[in-house]
C-alpha cells in the first residue's frame, strides 16, 4: 500500500480490475493522472493472468514514466 500512495503524491493511480468478460479470467490494469479536476487514464493494458501481474505490469511503467 506505501508504493501506491508515494504514487498519490504525483497525482498517479493504479487500478486493477478482472476483465468484464468473466469466461477469460484475465485482468486489466490502467494507470491514471489528475489533472484538471480529474482523473484521465494515462496508461492501460489487458489480458494478465492476475491481479499480481497486472499490478506488477503497472508499477513497472511507473519506473520509466514521466509525468
């Protein structure tokens, strides 16, 4: 939970959801600014396994993400 609030303070959030088709299994992941009032999507991606590696595909954009 630290890592996503240091990701907070840069006005970044990541959201991890299964993927609405519920007969794949699969999860999405987006990454999100605030900016101008609210929160636009930056980045997204689809069709992870897990919550952990859609979580892990994320946090890895951050590393190279300039805001």
């Amino acid at each position: 939970m630290e890592k996503l609030f240091n990701i907070l303070k840069k006005n970044l959030w990541i959201e991890v959801s299964p993927s609405m088709d519920t007969k794949s299994n699969e999860w999405i992941a987006a990454v999100y600014k605030y900016k101008e009032g609210e929160w636009m999507p930056e980045l997204t991606e689809g069709n992870f396994r897990t919550a952990q590696d859609a979580y892990l595909w994320a946090f890895g954009q951050l590393d190279n993400y300039e805001a």
